[in-house]
C-alpha cells in the first residue's frame, strides 16, 4: 500500500503522536508511507525522523508568525502537495484535522488515482472564524470524501449533526503502546521523591494542556475541597500554557489556600513516570472526543475520574467513576471515592481494558484494514 499521510505539522500534541506511531507502524509492516506536514520540524518529526522508514517532507521551509504571511504559506502549501501528488501512481492520502483536510481535497480533487482518507478529531469545541471556515468548507465538501474516520463516537456524531455525508465513515479510537504506558512504580516513586511527596500522601493529577476547555479551575476547587477534609491528599498538576491563563489558575489556587498541596509541574517528557506516581488521574475538561490521558493513565494501572464528555464514559467503563462538566463537588466526591478503594484494584480493571479494546495494535489492525478494503473499492 502506498500511503501519504499529510498533517499541519508534527509539534507536540495528541493527534501529531498518534498519525506518527500510526505511520511508523504501517512502515514497519511493509507499506510505503510518507509523512507530509506544511511546517517542519516538531517533536513527533524528530520521533519519525530517528526512527526511521518514514519519508518526512515539508511543504515550507518555516512557519510566518503574522496571519497574512501565514496564510500565503497554506496556499502555496496545496499547491506544492498538488504538485508532489500528480505524479505519483495510486495512493492513498490521510489527512487529519480542518485545514489539513481541506488543502488535502483541494490538491487531490481531480487526482483519479488518489483515495482520499479524512481523519476528525474535534467534538463539539467552538471555533474562531479562523478554524471554522475549513470546518464548513469541509462539510460542504464532504460528499465527494470516501473515507472519513473518527477517533471518537461523540466526534463522529458531532460531524454528522452538523453535515458531514462521506461516503463511508467509522470510528477507529486512539491506540495506546502499552509497553510504554505500563505499571512501574519504582519510576512513580522517583519522580514522587522528586516532587516532595510523601509515600503515605495520596497525589492525585490533572495531566493536561492549560487551556480553558481543561476546566484547571473546577479540579483546584475539587482539590481544595478534597484537601480539607483528607490532609494526606496532595495534587499535581501537568502541562504548559499560556503565561496569562497560568498566572490566573496560581492565584485562584493561592486564593482557595492549596499552598504546598499543589504542584505546578509544566511540561514533562517522562508521561509515564507522571502517570505512574500519581494514586487517581483526573480529566475534568468540559469538552474532549477520545482522552489520551485517560487511555494512558488506565494503561499505566491508575484509577481514574473523568467528566462525562466526548467518549470518556465508553473508555473508563468500571476503572474509576465520571461525573458531570463544571461541578467541583461532584467531581471532589468522585476523588474521595475513588481514593477509598484499593488502587490495584481499579487499575488492573482499566488497564485490562486499554489492553483489549484501545492498544496500540488495535489502532494499527483497525486503521490497516480499513484503508486495505479503501484501497480494494477502488
């Protein structure tokens, strides 16, 4: 199978890891794969790039900060993909996310050779006009698509509702290496060493980018309502963001008196480590399609609560408790439930779970045989 994966880039970030493994995989069972992105560069392209079998290919040299010069580069972008793809017998594209998805249709469209594959990540997020005018673009376009895969049911409906007709469509869900994300609490206690917990102290973290839709706030009222009525529980939280919106969540934190319970953490390479020092993992956003945190955090033996958002409920299933959106109590109480039971329990639940329906094979066999039989209708 000759196969082009094409994506804004390949920066930090849940959808860039997943098409990369994805390729990397698919190199190593055979297939020729080629990995275009508009920018270079990024953390998952130096992944691709070490371990090799890919072919990596920009489209630009370097990303214009300034919008105008930026949306200079996205044409001339399409236009050089147009070019690289006429030339090249059949293939299949996969793309993923709006934009990508629609410069991939504009440079393949009268391309008979190519198959089209678009792959949806988003739920049901707001958007500025900036990333909604490919999203409807998208759905208008989106007949003339044969193949249209989500990593989540509620993403896959949220599209649907709003007017996306591919021709066909299914959910393959986000895989997870658990040879990676895997039990190993001497790494847990490291790093909780590192941190200054104690081991009679029960840390319990938010592993998430600092941005609004993450809900920071409604986990530190949970937090300092937990802190009050257990003192042994400390928090944690992990991941970078804007410094205005960082700034804001440490005073609110000062203000609700969480002091030395709470870690700031930042931006760690070690996620597995993370996930293993921590005795509940939390996700508490007000909108999510398929969690990567979650999936990782079950696979590595954690406990886990979760907000009832996107396809949260479907993935924890018995390995913790989920709650609803913008409720601090009732998210405080999940916490204090789920500390009250034994961790292994739990965690050898969820980590079974990640093991039979959301390993990374699964997302390997799943996406393979579904652009196999692209590939045969065509």
């Amino acid at each position: 199978m000759d196969l082009i994966f094409f994506l804004p880039e390949l920066g930090i970030g849940g959808a860039e890891r997943q098409f990369s493994q994805l390729a990397s995989r698919l190199a190593r069972r055979g297939h020729y794969v080629s990995f275009l992105t508009v920018f270079p560069g990024g953390a998952n392209w130096e992944w691709l790039e070490a371990r090799g079998g890919v072919a990596l290919i920009s489209l630009v040299r370097s990303k214009a900060w300034r919008r105008p010069g930026r949306a200079g580069q996205l044409f001339l972008a399409a236009a050089r993909l147009a070019g690289l793809t006429r030339g090249r017998g059949r293939f299949i594209l996969y793309s993923a996310m709006n934009l990508a998805n629609v410069m991939a249709w504009l440079a393949v469209r009268l391309n008979r050779r190519v198959r089209l594959v678009w792959g949806v990540r988003a739920s049901d997020m707001s958007l500025n006009w900036y990333h909604a005018l490919p999203f409807w673009w998208g759905a208008l376009v989106s007949p003339t698509v044969p193949l249209l895969i989500a990593n989540s049911r509620f993403g896959l409906e949220h599209h649907r509702r709003l007017g996306y007709r591919p021709g066909r469509s299914l959910v393959i869900p986000n895989g997870v290496d658990t040879d990676l994300f895997r039990p190993d609490r001497e790494a847990g206690r490291r790093l909780r060493r590192e941190w200054g917990v104690a081991e009679e102290e029960q840390l319990v973290g938010l592993v998430a980018r600092v941005d609004p839709v993450k809900d920071h706030a409604a986990f530190l009222r949970a937090a300092s309502r937990l802190g009050s009525r257990q003192p042994l529980a400390r928090f944690v939280c992990v991941g970078g963001g804007p410094e205005p919106l960082l700034t804001g969540l440490k005073n609110l934190a000062a203000e609700l008196g969480l002091g030395r319970r709470l870690i700031w953490a930042g931006d760690r390479p070690d996620m597995a480590a993370v996930y293993n020092a921590l005795d509940v993992a939390v996700s508490c956003s007000t909108s999510e399609g398929f969690s990567n945190t979650l999936s990782e955090a079950m696979s590595c033996g954690v406990p886990v609560v979760a907000t009832d958002v996107g396809d949260s409920n479907w993935l924890v299933g018995r390995a913790g408790q989920v709650v609803g959106p913008g409720d601090p109590e009732a998210l405080e109480r999940a916490m204090s439930a789920v500390l009250s039971q034994p961790k292994e329990t739990l965690g050898l639940i969820g980590r079974q779970r990640i093991i039979s329906e959301f390993s990374l094979n699964a997302l390997i066999d799943r996406t393979e045989e579904a652009l196999n039989s692209l590939q045969a209708d065509g």
